[in-house]
C-alpha cells in the first residue's frame, strides 16, 4: 500500500462554511505549497487565506515516488518521465494514479462528512502535476458520491493525463456512438484499458437524466495558465480545458504572463483575483 505524506491543515478564521483541498506539484509537499501559496497577494494586499476567512484549507502531501527523470526518490503524486513533455510514457503513470485517485476520493469523502454531508461546500484543486492528479480525481470518483458532486474545481499550470482517451471515452460524441469503447480499435490497448478502469462508471452517470444538473457536469471548474510557462507548456492546459468541455463541464479558461518561476506559478494578483472571484461565485450558491 502507498505511505502517502502528511496533511497540513489550515484552519478557517470565522465559523466554517468551506473546505477547499489543494493539490501540491511534483518535488513538494503540502505545507510548502501552503507556506508559498500564502506569501502570494491579491490585488487588495490580503492573502487568499485572510480573504476566505471561513474557509478550511487542506493541503496533502503525495508518496514518494521513483523519478526516472532525476534518479531519486522525490514527492510526486505519480511518475513523470520528462520535464518537458508530461504526456511522455505515461505507462509509468498508471499506477500513481490509480492509488493516488484512490486516496484523495477518501479524503474528498471524510472533508464533505465534516461539513454534515454538504459536498457542494467542498472545491478540489491543484498546481502543475497536483492539477493534475485533482482532475483525475474530479472524473474518476465522481461515479461514486463526494467527487461527482462538488462545489468547484481549482487548477493552475496543469495538464489532463490520458487526455486523447479520456475525450474517447466520456466525451459526448463518444457517448452518443457506442456503449462501449474497445481498446484494440484505437491501438492504444494499455491506455484505454486504463481509462476503462478508473473512468468507466462515470461514463454511465454521465447518461442519466439531469446530468447536466447534478453531480459530474454541475461542478464549475477555473483552469489558470501562463502563456510562457517553462514547465508545462500552455497547449496542454488549453488542451485540458478543451477535453473537459467536451465531457460536459463547465470550464473558464484564463491564460497570464509573467507569473514568478518562468512561468509555472500563480500570477500576481490577476490570477488570485480570479480564483477568489470563483470561489466566492461557489460560496455564494
């Protein structure tokens, strides 16, 4: 079984009414995105947690895991091979994935039971390879309860993985031709075995009446992205957001500049306005 690190929690500063879980990228931990999330400032001066005072923040922290890119042990949620282009063997992402989807679903489920039930109070979301995995999270669990139905998706300089057979398999064009997708069809058996796996029961919720209305396709999703991103290249954040309006969701798409870490970070302050001005849009539902 996967050790999966510490969680740090931040704890609201008025009566709780939210909980957003934050998702941190690879080679970090929880409290130090926390740590460094909480230095960035809007443009009113106040940090994100000074502005949501009755929010909970919860930061995991992911196992270590092997990088074949660096040769080492480091934090990561699952294997990347290439620094430069996260799709790259994505056979040695399969089994990160799968157990940290796994873990975050309790998680998403054990923050919605401290808030009595209430799963529409609760926003998932991440940064870089953290984005990532939150997103997998977000379609995967949402067949089964808490992740189908939350309030809100946060992602900034991310990317979808698996995104070509996700589309293939929950996209709407897919939905309406088959029943089922067969792997030997598109040559990529693995991958779309995979997807099968971890995804194909929300292709069955995805069809019921009212999807649109609740669970999956009613949680609002913001993905933020530098244009100059020196990490994770903006077309596969626009690909992303291309692939989840595809399934359904309802996706805003921001694209900034000159954000700190060539790129691979959140813009100050646009890019902070812009989350708190969702998440209040959440907040106020």
């Amino acid at each position: 079984m996967t050790d999966f690190g510490p969680i740090h929690v931040v704890e609201p500063r008025a009566p709780h009414n939210h909980t957003i879980i934050l998702l941190h990228g690879r080679g970090c931990t929880g409290e130090e995105f926390a740590e460094e999330l909480f230095e960035s400032k809007l443009s009113t001066g106040k940090t994100l947690q000074e502005h949501l005072g009755p929010w909970r923040w919860v930061f995991p922290s992911s196992a270590e895991l092997w990088s074949t890119a660096f040769e080492e042990d480091m934090p990561a949620w699952f294997e990347a091979h290439s620094l430069t282009n996260p799709t790259a063997r994505q056979d040695l992402q399969m089994a990160g994935i799968r157990d940290s989807v796994r873990y975050l679903t309790r998680l998403l489920g054990q923050e919605v039971d401290r808030l009595g039930g209430g799963s529409g109070k609760v926003v998932l979301g991440g940064i870089s390879q953290g984005g990532a995995i939150g997103l997998w999270s977000l379609l995967c669990a949402g067949a089964d309860g808490a992740a189908g139905r939350l309030g809100g998706f946060v992602g900034a300089s991310t990317w979808l993985p698996f995104a070509d057979e996700l589309e293939r398999h929950l996209g709407r064009e897919a939905q309406a031709q088959q029943d089922t997708i067969r792997a030997a069809d598109t040559g990529e058996v693995d991958s779309d075995a995979f997807v099968e796996e971890m995804a194909g029961a929300t292709r069955g919720t995805l069809r019921e009446p009212n999807a649109s209305q609740h669970g999956l396709l009613s949680v609002p999703v913001f993905l933020g992205h530098g244009t100059d991103d020196a990490y994770v290249d903006v077309s596969l954040g626009r690909r992303a957001a291309v692939v989840l309006g595809k399934i359904g969701l309802r996706v805003e798409w921001r694209e900034y500049s000159g954000a700190e870490q060539e790129g691979h970070w959140l813009k100050e302050p646009e890019e902070l306005d812009d989350i708190v001005r969702f998440l209040e849009s959440i907040s106020a539902v």
